[in-house]
C-alpha cells in the first residue's frame, strides 16, 4: 500500500481502543495489529513462542514481551537508558529484512524532510512524530527497534476527562499540532481513529504511518480534517448533533454536505459554549470544515495551528523523539522530554483481590474486589467506579494495557 504499515510501532505502543468497528480492517494483517493493539482486546499475556534472541542482550536489557502474533514477539526494552520497543520475528518465520528496512526507511525520511525544512517543523515532529531506530539481524532472526511513545488511545482518554476543560483543551491542541507537524512538511496521515493518536499522560503522539500521502481528497477518516472534527467533538463531549458522523451513505450527495454542514454548525457552537474559544479559532475551525465538507485537498490545518487559541493551549514543545538522522539531522535545541510508561506488572500465576485484570467479557480493565474461591469468583470494579458482578475465573486474563 505504498507506505507499509509499521506493525511494530503499533504493537508495541500497546495503543488502547474501544470500539473495533472505529477502524477499517482491511487485511488479515490489519486485524492481528487491532487485536494486539485495542484496550478491549486480551493482550498476549503468555510469552511462550517468543524467543529473545541472544545476541540482543548485549544492546538491549530489562526486555520483556508485551504481546505477540502469528510471526513476531513485541518487547519492551531498555536502550542506553531509554525505554524502546523491539519487535522479534519468530523462529522459521520467512525473512522480514527487507520489508522491514522499507518501513524504516519511510518513517525516517518523514523525519529527515521536517530536519530539511528545519525550525519549528523539526520541533514538532521531536515532540509528536515517534520513528524507526533500526532493523538489523540477531542471530537468524529479524528485529525491528522504535522509539516508545504512549499507550493511551485517545479515544479512551476522552472518557476520563469530560469533566476537565483545561485537559481537553491541552490535548486538543497537541493533536492540532500533531496533525499540522505532518502538514506542513507535506504530508497527511489518513487514519487518525482513537488508537493512532496516543497519550503517555497529557502527552500526545501520532503513530501507523502507513497510509501517509501527500495532500489529497481522502473521504471520511482518510481526511485529516475530519478526524480532528471528530476528536474536537469527542474531547469537549459535544452533542450527538455535533459529533462526526462515522457512516455515511455518499460524501459528494447535496444531503450528506447538508447533514455534514449543519453538524459543522452545531460544533463551532459547541466549542464556543464548552471551550469559551475565541473568533479568530471558530472563523479558522469553520474554514477548515467547510473545505473539509467540500473535499478539498488543503486541509487548512495551519489556520488553527495559528490560531492564539491552540498556542495558548498546547504547552511547551520538547524533545520528546530525538533523532539524529546518523548525522544528518542537527538537534533542534528543544528540551528533551522522557515519556515514562506505564512499569510491568504482575502477568502470571492467579489473579485475585487488588490486581488490575482484563474482564474478557466487557473487554476492559478492572481492578479485582473480591475473590471467594468459587468457581465464579471474582468481581471487578472499572476506572469509572461501577461493578461488575461475579465473574468466572476463564473470565479474568492478566493483560499488559491493565
């Protein structure tokens, strides 16, 4: 698909989703990146078929395996003190050198064109763009190193901030930047759901470069503007009537543009309301929906980068992914930044009251509050403070996301 999917990159990100049907799965490999990567999918808890190849002890260390799939074993690890994701082709798995190499090739020249046009372009991808760092053979095996980035899908983040302005607002304008980070060097990302568009706290990073083009006339999803519509609406929890519709029967049908420009409307309103956003955002946000309603291929995204409203929210830039280039891309003098994820936890033997498990019914985390020894043992309580009731003990998985 011209720009391979880093499977990688996603798999170790560990990117929390909640709804499958949110992305378009189009391939069978697609499906085995969601099932690894949704917050509601069971991680793979059991390491047994993965194999740390020896010879990457001497360049890796406190490795352990954060989820696999049919060919590969995703780890997480330290390197140089920095805390990196390697992803390990399985043993008789056909050789991934070359695919692999072109992956990284991609990301990094994503990166080497923000160094070329320098300045804040090269600031913003050290703060939004994580990259490749190597593919390189252990022994018999592939392996495929990244930068780590957060592993909080922003469509689970949504739901925990509803009642807090201040962060949706933070959070809304790094996605701005984020997004304008790859528009203004050229680029679009063309799948920003709620698992490509992570957070390590606050924090906010793109991930799964591979359907990045340059500018274009992408309907729904595949049209950056419209997925930062729809996580403005998302985060500021405006109404239904405002929200970005995620089915439509025609893009280019006079009733679709009506239906899409009154819900436009009913989100600058929103805005203004929730976010008390000034003029000069709502007249650059209406540009970009108006344009985003007639298809075009400039985004407008640099309107709201602009915009006194996202500057004053986005915070600081830092460096949160240096990346040299192998000398071909100079520092760009901001601050390095050092996400900290979240720290391994216990994934083996019997879960029971105190752990954080996956509840493999609702396909969510939850803390365990009781444990009777029954056969239905358990019973959970989620972030949000309700209770399941008794659960089977096949119910309760241990899962590296809880």
């Amino acid at each position: 698909m011209g720009w391979s999917r880093p499977s990688l990159f996603l798999c170790y990100l560990g990117v929390h989703a909640s709804r499958v049907d949110e992305d378009r799965v189009k391939t069978a490999e697609d499906a085995l990146v969601v099932a690894l990567l949704e917050k509601e999918s069971v991680a793979a808890s059991d390491p047994s078929g993965c194999h740390w190849p020896s010879e990457l002890r001497t360049q890796y260390t406190d490795e352990y395996v954060v989820g696999q799939g049919a060919t590969a074993c995703v780890y997480l690890g330290k390197f140089k003190g920095q805390t990196v994701a390697i992803k390990v082709a399985k043993p008789n798995e056909k050789n991934n050198l070359a695919m692999w190499q072109k992956e990284c090739n991609d990301m990094q020249q994503l990166r080497l064109d923000a160094c070329a046009k320098g300045g804040k372009a090269q600031q913003l991808a050290e703060n939004f763009l994580p990259t490749c760092l190597k593919v390189d053979k252990a022994g018999s095996s592939v392996f495929y190193a990244m930068q780590a980035a957060g592993t909080t899908g922003i469509s689970d983040f949504a739901r925990t901030v509803k009642h807090d302005v201040t962060a949706q607002k933070h959070v809304f304008a790094q996605v701005v930047a984020a997004v304008y980070a790859l528009h203004g060097i050229g680029y679009t990302h063309n799948d920003l759901h709620g698992h490509n568009i992570v957070l390590s706290g606050t924090d906010v990073a793109l991930i799964d470069f591979g359907e990045i083009k340059g500018h274009h006339r992408g309907l729904g999803y595949k049209h950056d503007a419209n997925s930062v519509w729809r996580w403005a609406a998302t985060l500021a929890d405006c109404p239904e009537d405002a929200q970005f519709p995620r089915l439509m029967k025609s893009w280019f049908s006079k009733a679709s543009k009506d239906k899409l420009t009154r819900r436009s409307q009913n989100l600058l309103s929103c805005l203004k309301q929730r976010w008390k956003a000034d003029d000069e955002f709502i007249k650059g946000f209406a540009t970009i929906l108006e344009e985003a309603i007639k298809i075009t291929p400039d985004q407008h995204v640099k309107l709201l980068w602009e915009s006194k409203f996202v500057q004053e929210n986005v915070g600081p830039l830092s460096a949160v992914f240096p990346w040299s280039g192998n000398g071909q891309c100079t520092a760009s003098g901001l601050a390095k930044k050092t996400l900290k994820p979240k720290q391994r936890k216990n994934s083996s033997g019997r879960p029971t009251v105190g752990d954080k498990v996956m509840n493999k019914q609702s396909r969510k985390c939850c803390k365990i509050t009781e444990d009777d020894a029954s056969t239905m043992p358990y019973r959970c309580q989620y972030d949000d403070g309700s209770k399941t009731l008794f659960l089977r003990k096949e119910l309760v998985t241990w899962a590296s996301e809880c």
